[in-house]
C-alpha cells in the first residue's frame, strides 16, 4: 500500500468513526427533545448532524484532492 492509500484509509476509518458517534448523540438528542421535552437538545441535534456532514466533506475533499495528484480522475 502506497502512502496516499494509507492516508485515505487513515481519514476513511476517522470518517467513520465521527459519523457513529454523532449518530448515536443525534438520536439521544432527538429522542430527548421529542420524548423529554428537554429544549436544549435541538441545537445539540442540529450541531451532531452539521459535525457528521462536515466529517463527510472533509473525507470527500481530501479524496479529490488526491485525485487530483494522482492524475488519473481516481484516487490511486
């Protein structure tokens, strides 16, 4: 494995890794705000699902980028 597959399994692996953990906070928070009525925990909903799409982007920016040095239109 060439050191650009390396990367892209590293930021593949951390992507995964944020994207279960504001998973599982956007389901307590939406489960506490709908089931408890605890107001706060919207934003908390709101803020994990942005934190999850920003975990994505980063992954898919990071992909084109090494695309784009590979030459090819794929990473390696």
């Amino acid at each position: 494995m060439n050191p650009a597959d390396a990367i892209q399994k590293k930021r593949l692996t951390t992507m995964f890794a944020i994207d279960v953990v504001c998973f599982v906070l956007a389901g307590a928070a939406v489960i506490g705000y709908v089931a408890a009525d605890i107001g706060w925990l919207a934003p908390v909903f709101i803020g994990a699902i942005a934190v999850g799409l920003g975990a994505q982007i980063w992954f898919i920016l990071g992909w084109m980028k090494a695309a784009k040095r590979d030459g090819e239109g794929k990473a390696s």
